[in-house]
C-alpha cells in the first residue's frame, strides 16, 4: 500500500490535503477483500436466518455466535497475534465491524460491537502483560465476552461524577468495589468488565473485573425501543472483591483510558452504521422495485428516485469519511516503536490525536443511518410500520446510535472543544490560519486569481477551499468577541462543529471521487463523481447559514451586513441543478 502522508487531528481544516493523503474504500487489498467476504458470509448464514432467535435472546444461540466468529478471526482483529488474536490493520477491523452490522436487526451487532471494541480494547492499549496474557486470548475465541462498565445513574454524560467507589482493603490484596453501573451492553451474558470506580472518592480508576468475583451481580433486562436482542442490564457490585493486579493502567488514569477507548469506538460505530445504512439502501431499493402504484413500479417515480439518490449519497460520504479516518489511525499507530505499543501513554496520545474525527465519524454516520432507515420506512409505506417487513426493526434499532459512545450532542461540543483547545495551546495552528484569512479580507483581495482548473470537479475542490476560510473567518470572530466564554455557548460551538464536520465530509468524498478519476477516467466513476457534486452543492448553502447564524450572535449588528457579504463572496456559491444528478444516482441504486 502506498505511503500517505501523516496529518494531525483536526489539520484539515487548515491543510490543503490531496487525493494520494487518503485512502478510499477501492484501494482494498485482497486480504481486506476476504475478511470482509468471511464476515458477510457469517452474517448471511448464522445471523439474517436467525434473526428472531436472536431477538429473543437466545443466550445459547448468542454465546455459539461468539465463539463461531471467534474461530472466523472475527473477535480479534484488534488483538495481537502472540495473545490469541489476527493483528490486523484499523481498514480490516472497519470491515468486519461494518459487515457485522449488515444484517437487517442490529442486536448482534450491538453485542460484538461491545465486546471487540469498549470491551476488549482496554486491556489492548492499557493492560499490562499479564492481563494480555490472562485474558485476550479468551476474549478473542468467544469463550468469554466483555462489557463495558462506565454509565451510572447520576453521570452519563458527566463520566468523571462517577459514584462508584473502590477502597484498598487492609491486607492490600484487593479493591472492595461498590456502586451501580447502568445501560451496560452484554451485562446478562459478559464473563468480564471494563469497571471505572473512584479510589479514595476522587481517582477514577479503571479495572478488569470478571465475573465470578464475589460481589458481581446483573439486574433485569431493559425492555427497550430496539436492539431487543442485546443484553442491556445494570451491573451492581457491593464489596466486590478484586484482586489490585486487575486495576487497568494506573491508579487515577482510569479518564485516559475511558475517553480514548471512547474515541476508538466512535469511529468502529461510524463503520458499523455505515453497514446499516448500505443493507437500508439494498432494501429500499428492493421493495421499490417490487411495489407498483398506478400501474407502475414506484422506483420510477421521481421522489422515490430522489430518496434512494439521497440514502446512496449520503451512505457514500459516511463510508468515505470512515475508511480516512481507519487508515489515518492505522498509519499513527503502526508507527510506534515496539516499546511505545506497550506503554499506555503513548497509547493514550496516539489514540487521543484523532479524537475530533472519531466524533464527526460517530455523529455523521448515527444521523446519516437515522436519514437513511426513515426513508427506507417511507418507502415502504404503511408495509414499513408493521413487523412483516424489516424497515420496522432497523428504524428501531437505529436510534439508539445517536446516544452510545456519548449522545451526538456531547460530541459536537467535543469537536469545537478540542479544536479550539488545541489552537490555544499551539498544537494546531489554527489562530496562525485565522490571522491569515482576516488579513486577507483586510486586504481586499479575497484571493489571488487561479490558474484555470480543467479537471471534472474543479468547483467542488473551491468550495472545499472555501468552506475552511469561511470556517475560519466565523471561528476567527467567535474567539476575538466571546473569549473565554466561547465554550459556554453551546449553541454557537455546535454551529461551529457543524460547519468542521461538513468539511471533512465534503473533503472525504472529494478526495476519494478524485482518486477513483484518476484511477479509472471520469466516464468509469461517473457514480462517484454525482454524488460528490450533489453532497457538496447542498452542504455549502448549509455552511454559508450556519457561519452567518455564528458571526450574527458574536458580532456587532452594525458590521453583519458587511461580514455576511465577506462570507457570500468567500463562498461564490451558485446552486447546481442536482434534479438529473440524483435520477442518475438513483438508477445506479436500482440496477
């Protein structure tokens, strides 16, 4: 695989990236090409045939589901070889977690999802050799299954006002554990967990706490909107006994590894949804096709070409957006020196670099696979609302994404967070970037003349150029007038964090239709080429509103009109007739 070249977090709003910067989902390797093809096939044979057993939650079934993909290498993707598992790149991981989530119910999902990633990642990054040793190899045959142990009734969103306190007992030999974790995934059928306490009232600790351990115990099963088949229990433990060589990392560290594991499961969420989003296209387009109103299949009328153009759009920058953000965590982490793989600070800085792209990830996806199975159940129309027909299940099911690893509301406001920290303390030289453009505009000259661009999606590569000044023109303002306050205003860093996300979506679909030009001519990647122009041609109108909603509650009212000219010329932005774009998408989609 060609060498790409290695950009910080958050860089691509000030960076001018190209097509060979990025992979693209048509760059898999044939290894990449047969795990995904060993794990649709999984799916096809053991998880869509069954899918009331598993609804029921058949815990026999379920737990043969485990250790089948456990011998499919399907469990360890993430796991090094020497514990039990396949050592493969982030791409391979995204693919299996993708190919997981394409069946038409997203319960088993839920449960593999738990248990590879949140579950089984902190002793990965953060374990010591003997907890590797003790327990990785379990984890990746499917004898045992992980659980994530952090939400509590009183700090969801607020992770650290954890309640759950662990006391070293006076031999020294143990933690006596007490709390109630809440919504814990695999809680009725998990050999182990992920438990986060605070030793002492105030160090938030992470520790492996296995099952058997006198003090564990799981409460009723949530009775939920969807994922019905998944295990969602309390988890209570009172004076849980557990030995101090299972506290995680170190004593008071537990938030390095709970936000980093975080971060790693927004952007395996991101995959997972976008294999959500492709089997909800595949069945609307199926049902569409077999559904005739007026003497005439409905695939043929223009608005249900223009919802199936929109699902396969939108699914495509999601999936576009996904595989970037594998890859660019692949090549920082594989870049680590033996010694640095086994030291849990530098994990936890590798991890931590992407953590902007892992939100705009987890939100993009969740909110495009909502898009995507709210259509599916539109087209089927009245058939769609009963349980006769899939779309009922997966728009349940769906639902809960936009609440797991941190609801898209905490996430937008980490985007802007750590993006304007980041600036603050010269780790990314966006105030150096934002000086640049204001002097610029001071100047009067907007930008010097290009030399003219003959290639296919020449406008769509401005507007991409420009969506980053804009951003950094209303950044810019936002900062000088709001100060310190700015990250008090909710409201206006989730305006901002819209605009971040709508970048790097543009900019992910643009890079990747390029390379596949330049790979194949414009005639052969005509699909590509459609949808990126009708991605972007929408979200610039969007990123054009929201930076004048940022600039006309940060500024002076006597300087809007001048600033909203500033953006509108910024921007030069002239709508495209996308009505034969998406009927051509559409009947791609069809066929």
């Amino acid at each position: 695989m060609e060498k790409r070249k290695v950009f910080a977090g958050g860089e691509f709003l000030i960076a001018d990236i190209k097509p060979e910067d990025i992979f693209v989902p048509e760059e898999m390797s044939k290894e990449h090409q047969m795990i995904y093809q060993a794990a649709v096939d999984f799916v096809k044979k053991e998880i869509q045939p069954n899918m009331d057993r598993i609804e029921e939650k058949d815990v026999s079934y379920i737990r043969s589901l485990f250790k089948l993909a456990g011998e499919l290498g399907l469990n360890g993707t993430d796991i090094p070889e020497e514990y039990g598992g396949e050592g493969m790149d982030k791409i391979s991981t995204c693919l299996v977690t993708e190919a997981i989530a394409s069946a038409t119910g997203a319960s088993f999902a839920v449960a593999h999802g738990a248990h590879t990633g949140i579950g089984t990642l902190p002793i990965v990054y953060f374990g010591n050799e003997d907890q590797k040793k003790r327990y990785l190899r379990k984890l990746a045959t499917g004898e045992w299954i992980a659980a994530y142990c952090l939400t509590e009734p009183n700090a969801g969103s607020d992770a650290l006002n954890a309640q759950t306190t662990a006391v070293l007992s006076e031999e020294g030999a143990h933690y006596l554990i007490n709390g109630e974790k809440i919504y814990i995934t695999n809680g009725q059928w998990a050999d182990l967990f992920i438990v986060y306490a605070k030793v002492d009232g105030e160090k938030f600790t992470g520790f492996i706490v296995e099952r058997t351990f006198p003090g564990v115990s799981h409460g009723p099963e949530e009775k939920k909107l969807g994922i019905k088949g998944s295990s969602t229990t309390p988890v209570v433990f009172k004076d849980c006994r557990v030995p101090v060589e299972n506290v995680l990392f170190e004593v008071g560290k537990g938030h390095k590894i709970a936000f980093n594991v975080l971060n790693i499961g927004r952007y395996k969420l991101g995959a997972s949804v976008v294999g959500g989003c492709k089997i909800g296209v595949a069945e609307a387009a199926k049902y569409a096709t077999l559904r005739e109103q007026f003497g005439k299949k409905i695939c043929s009328f223009g608005m249900i070409k223009n919802k199936l153009a929109d699902m396969s759009i939108k699914t495509y920058i999601a999936e576009s957006m996904v595989y970037r953000m594998a890859a660019a965590l692949e090549d920082i982490l594989s870049a680590r020196t033996p010694e640095e793989r086994i030291n849990p600070d530098v994990n936890a800085r590798t991890i931590e670099e992407y953590a902007i792209e892992c939100s705009i990830a987890k939100v993009f996806g969740s909110e495009t696979l909502d898009f995507c199975v709210d259509e599916l159940l539109q087209i089927h129309g009245g058939n769609g609302y009963t349980a006769e027909y899939p779309a009922e299940r997966m728009y349940r099911d769906a639902r809960i994404n936009r609440i797991f690893e941190g609801t898209n509301e905490i996430n937008r406001l980490l985007i802007g967070a750590t993006l304007f920290r980041r600036a603050m303390k010269g780790r990314l030289a966006v105030l150096e970037a934002i000086q640049k453009v204001q002097e610029m505009l001071t100047k009067g000259s907007p930008e010097a003349a290009a030399a003219p661009d003959p290639s296919p999606l020449a406008l769509q590569k401005r507007y991409v150029r420009a969506s980053k000044k804009i951003f950094l023109l209303a950044a810019g303002i936002a900062a000088n007038q709001l100060m310190i306050r700015l990250e008090k205003e909710q409201e206006l860093v989730a305006l901002l964090a819209e605009i971040v996300m709508e970048i790097y979506a543009m900019e992910s679909g643009l890079l990747r239709a390029q390379k596949v030009q330049q790979k194949k001519g414009a005639s052969a990647s005509d699909y590509h080429g459609a949808a990126v122009k009708i991605y972007i041609n929408d979200a610039m109108a969007g990123i054009v509103f929201r930076a004048k909603q940022v600039v006309a509650f940060a500024e002076k009212k006597d300087r809007l009109p001048r600033l909203f000219a500033t953006i509108d010329a910024l921007a030069d932005y002239q709508p495209i007739d996308t009505i034969p774009l998406r009927r051509f998408i559409a009947d791609k989609v069809i066929k």
